[in-house]
C-alpha cells in the first residue's frame, strides 16, 4: 500500500485527515486535542528531527507527506522539506494566504517578541492571540497594562493578566463582546490567514484600533502548494484514486 503522512495541528489538516483511509497517517505534534474520530491512524509526539522523520518514512513506506502545520510551525515544514529530501518522497504543503490589510488598518509589523513588547508599549490592555508565547512573559508586565490573553492553555493568569482559554472559530459577535468586556485597545496577533480567527481584525478595523502582527516566518518549498485545505483535499483525493 503506497501511504500517505499528513501533518496537522490545525483546521486544514483535520479537514484534510476526514478523506484519508484507514493506513494513512495523520500527525500531530501532541500539544492539543486528538481527534478519535477519523478512519485514519493518528500518531501524537515529534519525529525526532530530520533524521527521524526521514527514517519514520522509510520504515512506514510513505509514499507522499502533506504539510498542513500552522503558517508559523516553521521548524516543522522546514524538517518535512529536508527528510522529505533525504526519503525522496515528494511533498505537498498547504499555504495559507497570509491576511492583507484593508482600508482603515492600522497593523504595525514587529518580527519577534521584543518588537511586540516595544510596539504595544503605548497602549493599556492589549489582547494577545499568539498562542502560549505571552504566558512565558506575565511577569514582564508593566504596571500600566492589563493583558488579556486567549490560549488553549487553561491558566489562572495573575493580578495584571487574563487567560481567555478558548478555540476558534471566533465570530464577530462574541469578538465584540470581548473586547467590551477586556476594553481591548490594541490587538496582537499572528498573520495565520484564514477565516477561523479573522473576525478579531474586523472588530479593530471597526473600533480604529492598532494591530501588533507577527511577522510570518520563511517558509520551504514543496513539490505542490495549495492555498487552502479543500484544493489540497481534491488533489489529494485524485492521487488516492490513482494508486
Ligand atoms: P514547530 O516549532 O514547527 O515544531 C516543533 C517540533 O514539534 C517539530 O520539530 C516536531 O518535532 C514537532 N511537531 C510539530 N508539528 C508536528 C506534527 N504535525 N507531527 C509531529 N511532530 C510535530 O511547531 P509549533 O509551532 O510548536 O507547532 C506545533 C503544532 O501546533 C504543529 O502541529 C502546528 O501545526 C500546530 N499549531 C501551531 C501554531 C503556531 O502558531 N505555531 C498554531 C496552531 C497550531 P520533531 O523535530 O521531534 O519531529
């Protein structure tokens, strides 16, 4: 049987994982949820680098890996690219388009933590969407600011941070709603693309308010890219049908 390895973490890849036989593989990283419900194999936990995933698809027979990660899973893709070298097998990845800015943004790039740190140092109660990054700083905080800061981590925060744990989609309504109840007036995020967590940059386009945007890491070629994951899905359908 010629097998498929598809990486995931994110909405794409799940979506992608529903059309996988049983003898594929999707994996993910551990960190969050795995799914139970898919005919596929689901494996969690790294490769051991470049060199394990290399030798992770030449004892599984992978004939095909797909790199659906997150935008900013950098190190990842880059690992996919180079074992996928080394295995010679090709690889395919999905790319989400990065958001663009629209009339009325106000975005303000920064290209890691200590920009974000510089660029949010004007306002009083930025809301922070980068993931777990923020939670490694609370004790940074300036006694001028009160962060709020939206994880899939469940942490009690403390006295000038609050951890809104909670998974996207996120929809206007309840994005407004947050930001009334956090008195957000600036806004820090990723550039992840997609319609899941977009509805955060209407709400500050609409309130006037600063975006701090990460900026997104380079990322590897690969031998197909695809702009989202029901493009890839199709391809990915053909190519089943034809082994
Ligand atoms: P990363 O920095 O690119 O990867 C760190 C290490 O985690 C990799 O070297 C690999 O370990 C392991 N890993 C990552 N994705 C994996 C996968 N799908 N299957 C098996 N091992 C994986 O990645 P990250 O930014 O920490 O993200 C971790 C996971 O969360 C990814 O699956 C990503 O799609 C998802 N995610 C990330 C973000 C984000 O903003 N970074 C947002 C949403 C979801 P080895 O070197 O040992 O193989």
């Amino acid at each position: 049987m010629t097998r498929v390895l598809l990486l995931g973490g994110t909405g794409d890849a799940l979506a992608i994982a529903r059309i996988l036989p049983a003898g594929h593989v999707y994996s993910l990283a551990g960190l969050g949820r795995v799914p139970d419900e898919l005919s596929c194999a689901v494996r969690a936990g790294g490769f051991g680098g470049i060199g394990g995933l290399a030798r992770y698809l030449h004892d599984e027979k992978i004939a095909l890996v797909v790199d659906a990660t997150h935008p900013y899973a950098a190190q990842m893709s880059r690992h996919a690219r180079e074992a996928c070298a080394l295995a010679d097998v090709p690889l395919w990845a999905v790319r989400r388009p990065a958001w663009q800015p629209q009339a009325g943004d106000d975005w303000r790039e920064a290209s890691d933590w200590g920009e974000i740190v510089e660029r949010v140092a004007p306002f009083r109660r930025p809301l922070f969407t980068l993931g777990r990054e923020a939670l490694h700083h609370l004790h940074e905080i300036p006694a001028s600011q009160h962060w709020t800061i939206r994880c899939l981590d469940a942490h009690p925060g403390n006295e000038r941070a609050s951890i809104v744990d909670a998974r996207g989609p996120f929809d206007l309504d309840g994005e407004r709603a947050l930001f009334d109840a956090a008195g957000i007036d600036v806004v820090v995020s990723k550039n992840s693309g997609g319609r899941a967590t977009e509805a955060k940059l209407a709400v500050a386009r609409e309130r006037g308010l600063a975006v701090v945007m990460l900026a997104r890491p380079a990322l590897p070629a690969a031998d197909r890219i695809f702009d989202d994951a029901a493009s890839a899905r199709d391809a990915l359908q053909h190519w089943l049908t034809q082994q």
